[in-house]
C-alpha cells in the first residue's frame, strides 16, 4: 500500500519530471516506463539508476493502468489555467472526479503521476489538491503553501534569478536571504499604490486561493454541495470589501466605488510586474480608462458580451425585487430569510449549484473573465489572461475591489429587503456585558491602543523553482503586522443561574478619510469581525479575556506559510490533526487595520448572544482539527457553527430612528462598545 503522504511528492516542483529527486534530493519516485513521457521513455533505466542514488526514500509507483486524460489535455501543458474560465472549469471538476473515484491511495498514486507527467501544471495542482481535501483516506495529509510551489504567482519575478545563483553557487550552510522589495508594481505617484500593501500581501492572496480551494464552484455534487456554501460567499468577500474600504480610510483614501455601469471606463491601470514561470511570459498589464468588451476568445471557447453581464444583472435584482427566483423547471423558489443569501450566493458565483445558470448566467466568473482579458477579448495578440482570470491573483488588481464592490451590492440590496431584528432576536434576557477593553502584550501599556509596524518575514521558495538548486532558498518579504493583544469582557450574569452565550466581537471606524463622522447606516456596512467563541457564564460578575491570535477569522503566519514535502509532514497524531483544513484563513498578520502615525479612532464593540439561539447542535473544539478560522472557512464536513445569519447582527438594517451606535445598542444590556485607537509606526522589524 502507497503512504498517503506521499501524494505530497507530486505537488513539488511542478513543471519538473516526476522522477526528478524531490525533498532536497532525498526522495524519489519510482515510476512505470509506461507513465514516462516519449522524450524519457527510452532512457527510463538510465534515468532511474543515474538518480535513485543517495536519496534515502524511494516511492515505488504502481502501474494501475493508463487512465483516459484527454479531456484535460486540451489545455495546453504550458499554458494558462482559470477556474474562472467555464471550460477550464468544467475539466478541473472531471479530473477531480477522476482523482475522487480511485478506490485506494495506491490507485490514486498511480494515476496522479500518470496525469502529473501530462498535464497543465496549475490545473493538475489543483484538481489533485481539492480531491486530497475532499477523499475519506486524504483527508489529513498537508496541503502545501501554494506560494512554495507557484512563486511566480505571489513574487516578484527579479527574485528568481538571484535565487537560483545564491542556490547554485553557495553551499547551503552559507546561504544569505534574498529580499523581496516591498509595493514593486508602481511608484508613489500613483495613489491606489497606498493600498498595495494589502492588495498584494501574499497571505491574503493565499487564503483567496485555499478559501476556492476549500469550496470549488464545479465539481462533483457531494464536493461543491456544503453547508451555506452560497452565503458564505457572500459573506467572506462582503468582509474583504470592508476591510479593504477601511484600510482606504486610514490611508486618506475614498471608499472603492463599485462597477455598477459596464460602459463606463476604467480609471485605474495596474501592471503587475509578474511571469507565469509556464511559459516565461509575463502577466498583462491593464492601461488606464480600459473599457469593458466583449469576449470571443477561440483559445478557450470563452463567449460572453458585456450585455451578457447587463442582462444577468438585470435579472438577478428582478428577482431581488420579487423575493424569488425561478429555477429550470419554472418553479418559483423564495427568497426568504432563512435560505435567501444562500441561493443568491450560489446563483451569482455561478457554482454549479446554481438554480438556474441559463437565466441567470454566471456574473461573478463571466465577470473576472471579462476583466481579465481587457486587454485581449478577441485573441488577436495571442495575450493570455491578466491578474484578475486566477485566484491566487486577483486581489492584487485594484479592479478586483470595484467589481466585488458590485458583487456586494448584490447581497446587500437583497439583505436589506429583510426585517430588522427584533429586540427579542437580539437580546439575552439576564446578561449585562459592563465593558470590553483591549491592551497590547506589553507592560504597562495603555488600554484601548493598539500597535502596527512592518514585518519582514522570510518563505523557503526552493519547492517551486523547476529545475533550481537543491536546499532551501530564502526569500524575505515585508509585511503589516500589529502588536499581540488581548481583549478583556467584564460581563455580569443576573439570571441566577449558569448561561451558556456566543461571543461576536466586531470593529469599525468612526470616521471616513476627511474625518468626517459615519452615519450608523454607513458604519453599519464597514463592521470588521475580529472573533467569535463560545463563552460560559456563572451567576453574578465574570471577566472573560481572550488572545487576538486565538481569532475565529484567522490563522497563525506558521500555517499560512508552513513547510512542505513529505520529510515535513507530523508523525504525531495529534499534529497531523492541524494540518487538516488548516490553509484556509485570513493571515494573522492583517487582523486589524492599518491605523496612521496619529491615530485612528474605531469603536469596538461586542455582543453576547443567547447560545440557545446560535447553537446548530454539534459539538465542536475551535482549537483542534483547524476550526479556528470557522467564521470565514466554516467547519469541515459539518454545519456551520452558528445558526444566526453570517454578519449578525450589523447585516441587516435597523429602525429609521438608529443614527448612532449607541442607539443601535439603546436597552440591549448585552452588548457594549468603547473607543480604541489604533497608531501605525513605520519600522519595519524582523521576525525572530
């Protein structure tokens, strides 16, 4: 029987031979003559004998016959892959069914080398990578960082070179780091570079890549179908959107403005300055006030217009307006408020759990397609796709706010045809929350100040350098990180008897970027979630405190950029349970905004809601088996662990006479707010 771990083999050095020494040279993979490509097939025993030597594991590789991949070999080897591209799509999904419908790890070794040897790299990750997460007897086998294996899609490209003569020149011992110079793509005199910092962080960009890997728009039903899949969505994107519009405050920038008209041009151009290392060509760059056309790409049978996207729009807010939508027997399904996000969600992503993918098209992926291939709609220059056509890039391109802006709009018209909660809804009868304070990790530092700075951090890129030096190779890169913090909730049970509540605490700013003051109904909308837990309450006072990094959004920079290779993987069974789940998740690092040099006031505030009304009655241990980013990754293979609509309870609108905060929380004893200030210091220190 083949160690399941050793799958992990076949995600190293993806454009290299499968034979080729894997793990530092200290691994190699046996293969049949049979799954050897034609140029190596007939030099297979001298390949073989020349490089089994000095590698202190070998992984025989099982014939199991010769699988039938020419549905996946249409995309050419060396070319470019999208999910968001419907034909590419549609192949991932089969390949994942392929990879799914083994009956054992040794099959499933078997004709992942055969398909490895064969197939485009990216597409062959992936498939591979969601069928691992997905499979019974995979499940816990650790995904790797997809920046250690596709660098040129999160780093600068005038990095590979130096990395590949700092490997081949100097013995490993005497390495020296190689820096990744911070916001490369445009120089100061271009505004949106402000944002850069967030827009092209490599760990945002990787939990975009993982959160689609975790929940793939097509494949088999029982893959794509999981709890609230639809809502949440909406729900992970609308809190990047806010994020982001915060971020742009503390940075004197306006909130994005949604691209709500298809016509109009578009005032910012980015240029990526990356290389899909595939092909050695170079992303395309997006010049200023492009305008939208239509697509008829013969490369990949991408056909789509602009008044496609117009009239998908158009039908998805008249089924807004109606509260239901039709599906493709012409039945009419509600939009209610108990599963109304969710089929919307579903719908407008285009998964292939749509009701009704004739009548309302796929907006959001037709969408990223014509962004992507601005440049290029017709295939007259050859061009492939820019920065907006993959996941692990999009969010770099400004462009990508502004469409998910609209996206968001969406959501939030339909969110706002639903009741206000009532005061029942959003009451816990006995429960007094007196106060909520943060301080920083630090003596005698002051309540309610929190810290950001610079990192610089280093990542091993040695695994995706194709036909690199053996070893590790360093790079470094700088990164926003704040201050460890701690929260303290001082709340007083007069009910007489234990309660059992639901934590949510959230942030937002008093301010937009002229400092002028929000109106609750525009706050309502920039409320960041920052944690969820559960908490148990004993009759009379408690003090609940709680770790900024224990956060139910986040995880820790050691996962985000965890080593791979099977030498990597935990031996300890509770280890491995980490590792299950674990990539998807907003990096730790960008818990919080930026903040300014000055200061910038937000109002934190906290709410402890009646765990009767949240529980979905399943047990579960946020700190095992990866439930710690639960709020935007959900729980694997089970219910998401909170009944209450995601967002709760700033989603939905409030009674005309809310202005304010305060009135918002009026005579609702179980919550409470309070200032904090948060004060950015640019220095940049080095991770120990």
């Amino acid at each position: 029987m083949t160690d399941k771990n050793s799958l992990l083999a076949l995600l190293q050095r993806p454009l290299e031979p499968t034979f080729l020494p894997k793990d530092d040279g200290k691994t190699v993979l046996i293969i049949p003559e049979e799954y050897m490509r034609d140029r190596y097939r007939p030099l297979s025993t001298d390949i073989q004998q020349r490089l089994t030597g000095g590698a202190d594991v070998e992984i025989p590789v099982r014939n199991v016959g010769t699988p039938d991949i020419s549905f996946a070999e249409v995309i050419d080897r060396r070319g470019a892959f999208s999910l968001f591209i419907e034909k590419h799509r549609d192949i991932a999904g089969r390949l994942i069914n392929l990879f799914m419908t083994q009956p054992d790890v040794t099959s499933l070794m078997g004709v992942a080398t055969y398909a490895r040897e064969r197939l485009n790299p990216v597409l062959f990750q992936y498939a591979l990578t969601v069928a691992i997460q997905h499979r019974p007897d995979t499940k816990d086998v650790q995904i790797p960082s997809i920046i250690q294996l596709f660098p040129d899609q999160f780093v600068d490209p005038a990095v590979f070179p130096k990395l590949r003569e700092e490997g081949s020149v100097v013995e490993q011992a005497k390495r020296t780091t190689i820096d990744i110079e911070p916001n490369f793509t445009a120089s100061d005199r271009e505004i949106e570079q402000r944002m850069a910092y967030f827009r092209e962080d490599i760990g945002i960009n990787m939990h975009h890549w993982h959160w689609h890997l975790v929940y793939p728009a097509g494949a088999a039903p029982e893959i794509v179908r999981k709890d609230r899949r639809g809502e949440l969505f909406y729900y992970m994107h609308s809190q990047i959107i806010a994020r982001y519009n915060v971020d742009r405050f503390c940075n004197r920038l306006s909130r994005v403005r949604p691209l709500t008209n298809y016509r109009e041009a578009i005032s910012e151009a980015y240029f990526p300055k990356m290389v899909r290392s595939s092909n050695n060509r170079a992303y395309p760059a997006r010049a200023a006030d492009s305008v939208l056309r239509d697509l008829n790409r013969v490369d990949n049978d991408t056909i789509v217009s602009v008044n496609d996207l117009q009239r998908w729009t158009d039908r998805i807010h008249q089924a807004i307006d109606q509260k239901a939508v039709v599906d493709t027997s012409g039945k009419s399904i509600p939009l209610d408020e108990v599963k109304g996000i969710d089929i919307l969600g579903d719908l407008v992503e285009a998964s292939t759990l749509s009701v009704n993918r004739r009548l309302y098209g796929s907006l959001h992926n037709f969408g990223h397609d014509v962004l992507a291939y601005i440049h290029d709609p017709d295939y007259r220059y050859l061009e492939d796709f820019g920065v907006m056509g993959d996941v692990t890039t999009a969010m770099r391109d400004p462009v990508f706010y502004r469409w998910h802006g609209m996206i968001d709009g969406i959501f939030r018209k339909f969110i706002e045809t639903l009741n206000p909660y009532t005061s029942a809804q959003l009451g816990f009868p006995g429960i007094k929350v007196n106060s909520i304070n943060v301080r920083i990790n630090r003596a005698n530092a002051p309540a309610n100040v929190l810290l950001t700075y610079w990192q610089k951090s280093q990542v091993d890129l040695a695994a995706g350098l194709d036909f690199g030096p053996k070893g590790n190779v360093f790079a470094s890169f700088t990164h926003l990180q704040h201050a460890p913090f701690a929260y303290e909730i001082k709340v007083t049970n007069s009910s007489g008897s234990p309660k059992r509540g639901t934590a949510r605490i959230f942030i937002a700013p008093k301010v937009d970027e002229r400092g002028t003051n929000l109106a609750f109904r525009e706050q309502r909308l920039l409320f960041i979630e920052l944690d969820k837990f559960g908490v148990n309450l004993r009759p009379g006072d408690n003090t609940i405190t709680r770790r900024s990094d224990q956060s139910s959004v986040t995880i820790p920079y050691e996962r985000t950029f965890r080593r791979i290779g099977t030498a990597q993987q935990p031996t300890d069974a509770k280890q491995r349970e980490q590792f299950r789940f674990c990539g998807c998740g907003w990096p730790q690092h960008m818990l919080i905004p930026k903040g300014a040099p000055e200061g910038v006031q937000f109002d934190l505030y906290v709410m402890i809601s009646n765990f009767a009304d949240d529980t979905v009655n399943q047990d579960f241990d946020e700190n095992v088996d990866c439930n710690d980013a639960h709020s935007f990754c959900g729980l694997r293979d089970k219910l998401y662990p909170d009944k209450r609509p995601m967002g709760f309870p700033f989603d939905r609108t409030t009674p005309v006479a809310t202005t304010t905060l305060n009135q918002f929380i009026g005579s609702n004893s179980n919550m409470a707010t309070s200032t904090v200030q948060i004060k950015f210091t640019n220095t940049v220190i080095a991770r120990t």
